[in-house]
C-alpha cells in the first residue's frame, strides 16, 4: 500500500512521506531558527518516507533529492536546492523570486519557504453545496477586494478573515449572491521577469505547493479559511476555490527548483523530442496522463472540503486535466472526481480552453460541470455595440443551446459573465477602446487586443454630461441582460459599482485595490434591485426559454428566433403562464432591458 503523502501525526509518531520514484537519495531537512539538520530518508516503492518519535505539530521542514541532474534527460535533481513538500498544508513566508533558485549547485535554503507540520486538523460536517445552478457566483480578488474597506480592522484588511466581516457578508447578500468565487489563495511565485521591472503578481494564478494557503493572505492558515467559510455559510453564501492545476509556478527549462521539479520531473508534459510542453503560456504543463499528478489533484480538493467546507472549484485552463495529452471529455480525472465520496456533489467550474493544440474545449466539458462562457460575454457586448444581431443575443439570453445543447434551459451549464479578472473590467468596457497596459512593463503588447469594448466618444475619464449619462445607460443595458439571463452569472467584486483599471485589461502585475469611498452608488442601488428581482424569479430563469413566445418590439409574433437583420432593435419574450407570466423586453436604440410580472 502506498504510504500517506505528506506529514502527518498519528499514535505519537510524526511521518514524513514524499514521492520521488527517480531519486536517489532523498534527506528531510527540520529547521530550527536558520539551523538545518539533515536525516535521511528510506524508498518504500516510489515513496520516501521517515517515522521521528513525538508530535512534531508546529515543525518547519523541508527536502533536499540526490540523483542525476541533467535537464536534457528530464532529470534535475539537485541537493543544493531546498524544496517544498508537494502535499504541504502550510508554509512558514511567502515565496520570493531570485535568480540562485534556477542555478544548479546554489543553495537555496534561506530564499525557500518551509513547509510546517499541522498535525491533526478539525473536520467540517459534509454538507449539500450552499449553491444551486442559476446562482450569481461573485468573483474576488481577496487582497484587492478588502485592503480598503473602511468597515473592516486593519489588522484583518488584505485577507481571507475579511471576508467574514459583517459588513462584507452585508454587502454580499445586498446582491443576492450565491457563492463567493476566491482567486487563488494558493501560495505563488512571481514570474521571473516581474522583480526586475519592480512589479509583482497580485492574481496568484503561478502556484507551487498546491494545498498551502497563501501566508499573505491567509496568515491564520487553514483555520483562518475554515472560520470564514463557516461565517459566510451562516450567511447562505457558498464558497467557491479558483485553482491552478495547469502548470506550476516553476515554470520553463530557466525556472526555479522548488518543488516537483526537483522530486518528481516526471509530473510535467513532455514532447516526444523530450521539451518541456507549454499549453498553458507559463513555461510547463502539469501532466494528467500521470496518475499521481491526477492524486495530487484530489487529495488536495479533499483537503478543502474535508478541512475548510468548501463548496466547489473553479479550474484555471480546465482542458489540461483533461489532456493526455489531448482533450478527452471521458478524460480520467471526471470518473475519479464522480467517484470521491467527498467531491462527487461539489460544484466544478471549467475555464474551458488553454492555448495547447485544440484548446477551445466550450460546452465539451462533463454534463454536471459548468463553464465560463467566453462567447456570451463577447456576443452581449457586441450587441449593445451595435454589431451582433438580436437572434444572437437571443440565444445568449436563453442559456446558448447552441453551445450546450437543446436540453440546457433546464439547467444551463453556462456561467455567464460581462467581465473577469482578465480583461477589461466592466466599466472600462464602456470607458476604452483600446488597451492600457504600459505599466506592465510589455510595451503594451500583453492582454486582450480585441475586446469588443467601446468608449462612447471619448477614451477614458471625462467630465462630459453627455458621455457620463451614455456611459451609465449602457452599464446598465448590460447589466440589466446579465440578469435576464437563463444559467449561472457571475459579477466580477466591484462591477456593480463602476470599478476601473483605468484601461489596463491584464491588471494580474498591478495592485488595484476596489476604492469603496468613491463606488457608484446610484449604479449599486440599481444592481441591488436586479439582483433582488431575479432571486424572486430565479425559477423561471432557468425555464422561460423553453415555452413562451419571441415577438418583436411591435408585438409580432417571430417564428425564427434566428434573425439575420442586424439592425433589428430588439425583442420581446412573454414567459409562459407555468412560469407565472410576464415578459422581457430588450431595445437596443433605448439602452432597455427590464421585465413585469403578469
């Protein structure tokens, strides 16, 4: 039997177990202060595994692998490198970026974070997820999100506890939301070129131990995450990980050695020529043709809801878990995930695409996951730009059948969204034609080049009435659709109240913190109300589509909701009497969308 990775106290014994089936030898290095001690470790098949006498709760350690190092030959093993536990639960600093941490023979001990022995851990009661399909999930950038937020103590500003705070919980159900959406809260790596430009990374998507919490914004470690989870389930808000299983912040043949890298190589894509595969653009691709990197996967969702009540999963360049190395919706990683007692009835979301050959994987994924739908959000900006028809905009409303299939009103799969993280937000949307990102140091050649954005006469800030009063009308054209929409949606923290990045559509290098004294609260208020009237009506949301009639502004019955004329102005669909009557109306030339009961 394989042993229990990771470190573990059990029956007055502390086990030390780590898999590094191509080592030679393998040492557990225990800290005290800055002083090291070496022990050795005994193989036991793939696994390396030491047993010290005593609860060693609260003990910083780490490894050091002998072997081969030759890169050319997928072999890097170094012991001059200290490297973190793959299954670590917490970690003693933040990492930091160096140069030494990719130099063979240069030790770095004093650069590397220490894992630290957590022994035993308190269980959450499983419960159903606080979540239900045609939910609002609302994306947070958790440092962004809290640093300013007058309410909250400054001790407790930048992090997980946070989120807990009453007055947060307060503004979350003002909105309705289902469930929060938390970017990686996973400790990171900046990219290698950021230090040197005097920037870092402040999304956290460039991970490395894939269980440890972020000691920045997580400095209380799992208990922090537990106590807040629970805070916000007492306040009927779900709790949704953003979680990079793509690759590891360890990036390409130039990268650190930090971690698999330097214990287990064989956990990244290869080519048939021996190169490092890069379907994901960070440098690596982790492979899920490997089952111990499909392990590592589950043990770590486990960890989450077993630990800290997590309800469901967000995955980052989803397709890669599904890769061997090709996309396959039976990929082996679906049946595991359906087969955990612990995971089967978690909520998984797909980012479904990666730029690896035949990564635009939209409506491919499993039929109880749901997906990020890049092509609602590009078809309702360009309507209400003036360039996609309203039979697009139809099919969008109505849960994009034409992506999921016939069947999807009953349930869509769709996560429907304006704006995310990556892009321009949603008021920049209306606010900027064009990108601004020269503060990230890439000459303005990094993020999206199209963005089906608009800028209402002028690009950027401006004092004008006139393009003040277009720019809120059409907010609220869009934000009046998002909610009229059949499936999930989800709302970028901040969007309701005119959040910017002034222009900057690739923000992951900049510390954008949402300014709470300065919000749009009129453009919140509105939000609010929608937000309000779609939970009222939430069922019928999720079946309008499937009865009731099309017609036209003029009250005219279409038959072909597959209009061609893109100067058609808008729609109107009455809701079937089973879903309690009414009608919603969208005019394109009235920056109009809004509902009635019967």
């Amino acid at each position: 039997m394989t042993p229990r990775l990771g470190a573990h106290v059990a029956g007055g014994v502390t086990r030390f177990a780590v898999r590094a089936p191509r080592a030679d030898a393998v040492d557990l290095c225990l800290f005290a202060g800055e002083a090291e001690t070496r022990l050795p470790l005994t193989r036991s098949g793939e696994v390396w595994t030491l047993d010290l006498p005593g609860d060693l709760a609260g003990t910083r350690y780490g490894y050091r692998a002998h072997g081969t190092y030759d890169p050319s030959a997928n072999l890097w093993f170094d012991p001059a490198k200290l490297l973190v536990d793959p299954y670590a639960i917490e970690l003693d600093r933040r990492f930091v970026q160096h140069p030494r941490l990719g130099v063979y023979g240069e030790d770095t001990a004093d650069l590397v974070p220490r894992a630290v022995v957590t022994g035993a851990l308190a269980q959450v009661s499983h419960a159903p997820p606080r979540f239900q399909r045609g939910g609002l999930i609302y994306e947070i950038n958790v440092r962004g999100f809290t640093l300013l937020h007058p309410d909250v103590p400054e001790a407790q500003r930048g992090t997980i506890a946070a989120l807990g705070h009453p007055a947060v919980i307060a503004h979350l159900s003002s909105l309705h939301v289902t469930a929060v959406e938390l970017m990686p809260i996973i400790a990171w790596i900046d990219e290698r070129h950021l230090p040197p430009l005097g920037l870092a990374n402040h999304w956290g998507y460039n991970p490395v131990a894939m269980m440890a919490l972020d000691p920045g914004l997580c400095p209380g470690g799992v208990a922090e995450l537990r106590e807040t989870v629970a805070a916000l389930h007492a306040g009927g808000i779900g709790v949704i990980l953003d979680l990079v299983f793509n690759h590891s912040g360890e990036s390409d043949v130039h990268g650190g050695t930090l971690s698999l890298r330097g214990l287990d190589p064989a956990a990244y894509a290869r080519s048939t020529e021996g190169g490092l595969i890069n379907d994901t653009g960070c440098g690596n691709t982790l492979d899920f043709a490997n089952p111990a990197v499909r392990r590592l996967m589950i043990d770590s969702l486990d960890h989450f809801v077993r630990h800290c009540g997590i309800d469901g999963f967000r995955f980052d360049l989803a397709p890669v878990i599904a890769r061997g190395p090709g996309f396959d919706p039976q990929a082996p990683i679906f049946v595991e995930l359906a087969a955990e007692p612990l995971l089967a009835d978690r909520i998984m979301i797909a980012e479904p695409w990666d730029i690896g050959p035949g990564g635009y994987q939209l409506g491919r994924f499993p039929p109880n996951w749901l997906e990020w739908n890049d092509r609602y959000r590009d078809d309702v900006r360009r309507f209400w730009k003036g360039e996609a028809t309203i039979g697009t905009l139809a099919t969008r409303i109505a849960g994009s059948s034409d992506l999921f299939g016939a069947d999807c009103p009953k349930g869509s799969k769709s996560v429907n969204f304006l704006a995310a993280h990556d892009g321009f937000t949603l008021a920049d949307t209306v606010s900027y034609e064009h990108r601004h990102n020269r503060a990230n140091g890439e000459g303005n050649r990094d993020g999206h080049g199209e963005n089906h954005s608009w800028n209402c006469g002028t690009e950027g800030p401006s004092e004008d009435p006139e393009v003040i009063a277009r720019r809120a009308a059409d907010l609220r054209a869009l934000l009046g659709t998002l909610f009229a929409s059949t499936g999930t949606i989800m709302l970028t923290a901040g969007d309701e109240f005119a959040r910017t990045q002034h222009g900057n559509n690739n923000a992951y290098c900049q510390d954008f913190a949402v300014d709470w004294e300065r919000r749009d609260v009129a453009l919140e208020a509105h939000v609010a109300s929608l937000a309000r009237q779609r939970a009222e009506r939430l069922g019928d949301f999720l079946r309008f589509a499937a009865n009731g009639r099309w017609l036209s502004l003029a009250g005219e019955p279409l038959a072909d909701w597959q209009w061609q004329d893109s100067a058609s102005d808008g729609f109107i669909h009455e809701f079937p009497a089973e879903a309690g009557g009414g009608a919603l109306r969208v005019s394109r030339s009235e920056r109009l969308v809004s509902w009635r009961r019967q």
